[in-house]
C-alpha cells in the first residue's frame, strides 16, 4: 500500500513539474511574439496596397477606388470582417482576394485567369496580397460578422465545413487533424481549435500575416494553400471555390472575435 502510494505522489510531482515547464513555455513563446509585434513589416505591405489602391493602372488605366467589397464603390473600412460574403454580379460568395482580382479585371482590364496561375509573390499576385493586407488593417479591432442570410453563403458555410473534417492524402489528413480540438500544438505553436470561435486574433483573425521564417508577407490564401500542401493534398487553386468556402465556415465561427489582420507570424 505503501509502493502503490509513493508511486502516485511521484505521478503527481511529474504531472506538476510537466504543467509548470508547459506553462514556461507558453509564457516564453507569448514574449517572443510580443517582441516580433514590436515593429510588424506588414506595415510596409500595408502603405503599398493604399498606394496601390488609389493607382490608376492596367490596360484601363484606372484605380480600384470604385472597388465594390460589400459595402458599396470605394467602401473600405470594417469591409475585411464581413468577407467571404455573397456578390450578386458575380453570383458567387468571394473572399477579399478573390473580390480584388474581380475588381482588377472590370476596373482596370487586368485579366482574372492570368493573376489566378500566377504563383503567390509574384508580379500581379504580390500586389494582390498587398492590397488585401491594407483593406484588413481598415478592419483591425473589428469584430467578425459575416453575412448568412444569402441561400449561397449558407451552402459555402456547410461546403466548408465539411472540406474541413474531410480526411485524404497519402497521411489521411484533414484540416481538423491540427485544429479539430483544444491545447493542441505542434513545434512548440499553438494549434487554436477551429471548430468553434477561437477568440479574438487567432486563427483566421490573424491573417494576413508577416511570416518571419520566411520574410513574406501571407495572404489567408496562401495559408490556406499551404495548409493543403502540408496535408500532402493537390493545391486547390486560387480563389476556389473550395478554399472560399473554407473562409466561410471559418470567418463564421469567429463571429464576434476581434481582428488582429495584419498580425505576425513565427
């Protein structure tokens, strides 16, 4: 009896001291981002997309000040918490990148198909990313409240959802198998759960996003994109359908959380 008790007191000073490392590292990792906050890049991403903005450019030699994000022409504040969202002239749900690269092509005769196969950090992509890393910084401290009312917004919202929990790949992976549940990490990153309303900045409230490992600058189709490429997946393409509808289901879970776009990233 005597064994059975001093092995449970040993279990309970290991569990102890195992929480109390868990909890240095939590702390040692929330300095670090605090310190790489201290300064973000992405406010240089950020001035050239207003620049960009208000350009006149392409074969049409206009500017995207008549962009329709939702809100009206021109509209760009508090438009970021409220995308991927319904556009009756596309008649399809668009997130931002995608919504700017429809502007892009009707405003200033850009072509869609050719920015949509350019690969991200490239030439009209890298603009794009720019662009949509401004417009979130309209929206910073906002709350998320995507619209639901439209019939489509609905189906992407349970499209997504279900391409979230769907397993596949040569590891039988899903978007759930990293963000499917609580106190979850990975490298010593915190693996916020998804599947409900993550809180305020984290998850999708936090993209776009400055990669430090990588000095650029992550557009939520990047991630999104990267996401699947670690899930060993085909890359879905930019601007599907698929990853749209991802944003839905997403963005709707964090009703109510503030954005912290453009955050900072390891």
């Amino acid at each position: 009896m005597k064994k059975i008790v001093f092995m449970l007191a040993l279990a309970g000073l290991a569990a102890t001291a195992a929480n109390a490392q868990k909890s240095a590292a939590v702390l040692a990792i929330e300095e670090y981002r605090a310190m790489l906050a201290d300064g973000n890049p992405s406010e240089l991403f950020e001035a050239k997309g207003e620049d960009l903005w208000k350009q006149k450019r392409g074969p049409k030699n206009a500017s995207l000040e008549q962009c329709d994000l939702g809100q009206g022409p021109g509209v760009v504040k508090a438009v970021f918490v409220t995308l991927p969202r319904y556009f009756a002239d596309t008649n399809r749900v668009q997130d931002l990148e995608s919504r700017l690269v429809t502007c892009m092509e009707s405003l200033q005769g850009f072509n869609a198909a050719d920015i949509a196969k350019t690969p991200f950090g490239k030439d009209e992509q890298k603009n794009v990313t720019a662009l949509a890393t401004w417009i979130a910084a309209e929206s910073r401290d906002m709350k998320f409240n995507l619209p639901q009312a439209h019939a489509k917004e609905q189906a992407a919202y349970e499209v997504g959802k279900r391409l979230f929990f769907q397993r596949g790949g040569p590891h039988d992976f899903s978007c759930a198998s990293c963000h499917g549940a609580d106190n979850w990490r990975i490298r010593l990153q915190d693996l916020p759960n998804l599947t409900k309303n993550p809180g305020d900045g984290v998850g999708f409230a936090a993209w776009p996003a400055y990669r430090v490992s990588n000095g650029q600058m992550w557009s939520m189709q990047l991630r999104l994109n990267d996401c699947y490429r670690q899930q060993r997946f085909p890359y879905p393409g930019f601007g599907s359908d698929a990853t749209v509808a991802l944003g839905v289901y997403l963005g709707v879970n964090s009703q109510g959380s503030k954005s912290a776009a453009p955050a900072i990233k390891r």
